[in-house]
C-alpha cells in the first residue's frame, strides 16, 4: 500500500480531483456491492487507498492557497492566509 503520495500511480496522479473522487465513489460502490471476488477486491481497494490520499493531497494543496482579504488600520487591503478549522 502507497505510504506517500510519490508511491501513487501516475494515472491517478494526472486525475483531477472531480475525477479521482468520482473514481473512489465508484470502488466503494463494487465493494459495498459484494459482487467482487476477494482478490480484485483487495486491488480496487488498494487504488481505493491511492485515490483518497490523492483526494486529500489535492485538498491540502487547495486550502494552502486560500487567502483572505484583510483591511488593515488605515484601509489599505492586503492578503493573509485563510484559516479553514
């Protein structure tokens, strides 16, 4: 299983994340189904583990980048970054 994301196939590195998230949607669906032997179950869910982390390393990227508009004493804008807790 990938512990990071250089270990995350080139395929699923070049989705975006609309795509990967769809993609993920669709392994939980085969899993949840039941209709999937053990063997291919356990590779979908492993592409399964490499779209998640995908997903949050595109999230992660995304909130880095978020800033606010912030008006400082005399009213002069500027940016700061966007705390999202």
């Amino acid at each position: 299983m990938a512990e990071n994301n250089d270990q995350i196939p080139d395929d699923i590195k070049a989705l975006t994340f609309e795509d990967a998230l769809k993609a993920l949607e669709d392994i939980v669906g085969q899993l949840e189904s039941g209709a999937v032997s053990l063997e291919d179950s356990i590779n979908i869910y492993t592409r399964g583990t490499w779209l998640k982390r995908h997903c949050e390393a595109k999230l992660k990227r995304a909130e880095a980048r978020i800033e606010k508009i912030t008006l400082d004493v005399s009213g002069d804008a500027g940016l700061e970054a966007f705390d999202v807790k």
